[in-house]
C-alpha cells in the first residue's frame, strides 16, 4: 500500500521531508528500504547558520545533486527501481515539453527548490493537472491565503498532493510563492521508477 505524504517535523527539513515523500509516492511502503529512508536524513540539513548551528540554513544545491547520484548508485548496487537526475540553472524549467514535464508525464516526480513566504523552500511535484497546473505537496503544514489566482489549496488528496500550481508561475525570477526564482539558484531533482534489468522507465 502506499503511505500519506509526510510534514516538515521543523522549520528547516523541507529538503529531506521532500526527498522522503518522493520516496512514499512512487513506491508502496512493502517495498521500501529502511537504508534508503537513513541516507536521506543523514544527507538532508547539510548547512550551518551564521551562528554555527547544523541545519538551520536547510539544505544545500550539493546534497541535492549528490543525492540523485546516490539513487542511481543506489539502484545499481541494490537492484532498487529508482532513477534520478539532477537539472539546475537555466535546465530547471517547468515547461510542457521539458525533462521535468516529461518525467510527470510517466508517473515521476520532482523535488523542486522554489520560495514560499519569501525564503527558500522544497517541495515535490506529483502531477500535470488540466488548466494548466502543475499539482505538488507542500511539506510546510499551514494552509496559505492565496491572494491571486493561480495557486490554490486541494484537500483530499493525502497521497498525492495538497497544492495546485500554474505551471507559468512555477517559472517566475521573482520571490512569489512557489516561483523558483533567478536561474542561479534554481534547483530540480526528478525522481521515478525504472528497474535496473531493463533500464526502462520515465
């Protein structure tokens, strides 16, 4: 059976909570791997605040990009049915024909940075919604009070997803909710299922 979607347990685990719950939608629970759940939250929270405390800066672009390697990897070594791929910059673009856009198209998901209430944040995208939309899950539990169109709340829908986004303003440089903001800082890890045998998958 599949699990819910999980919620951040602080206010700076939005990295590996994300990287978790990619982890819980596209694999039922009796397949999943007690060391593959470990790596993530010993690579998640990989940063240091100006006062030195671990953590509270959340984690880096370099965790997320040493952890699609580390899926790969960890299909290989264990037989796993997972792949990753890390796209950053100018790559990281959420547009119809894109490798994200593709990747949902097949049944994957992605681990998108973006800002939310102003500061960086991840979340994971699950699905390509009609009007175009992208659906995702917000880890952050506080439900928000959009003041614009074209970001909306979903109930009922714990396995999957709780937002639903326009894809177009998944694209924006600026600091609205949910844009992914300048290229530089842009960040997108696609996660789906292809068995190590076949090399068939998203």
């Amino acid at each position: 059976m599949k699990n819910d979607l999980i919620y951040q347990s602080s206010e700076y685990d939005c990295g590996p909570t994300s990287l978790t719950n990619a982890i819980r939608f596209l694999f039922e629970r009796e397949e999943i791997l007690p060391g593959l759940l470990k790596h993530i939250w010993l690579m998640g929270n990989d940063t240091y605040c100006e006062k030195g405390c671990v953590g509270c800066h959340g984690t880096s672009k370099s965790a997320m990009r040493y952890m699609a390697d580390w899926f790969n990897e960890y299909r290989q070594g264990w037989k796993f049915p997972i792949a990753a791929e890390f796209l950053d910059n100018e790559k990281a673009q959420v547009i119809p024909g894109s490798k994200v856009w593709q990747c949902l198209e097949k049944g994957g998901c992605a681990v998108m940075r973006c800002t939310a209430g102003g500061i960086g944040h991840y979340v994971l995208l699950t699905a390509i919604l009609p009007d175009n939309e992208i659906a995702l899950f917000d880890p952050y539990e506080e439900e928000p009070d959009f003041q614009e169109p074209g970001r909306r709340v979903i109930d009922g829908e714990p396995k999957k997803y709780n937002r639903a986004v326009r894809y177009d303003l998944l694209n924006l440089t600026d600091l609205s909710d949910y844009a992914m903001g300048e290229l530089p800082k842009r960040e997108l890890l696609l996660i789906w299922r292809q068995e190590p045998e076949t090399g068939k998958g998203a």
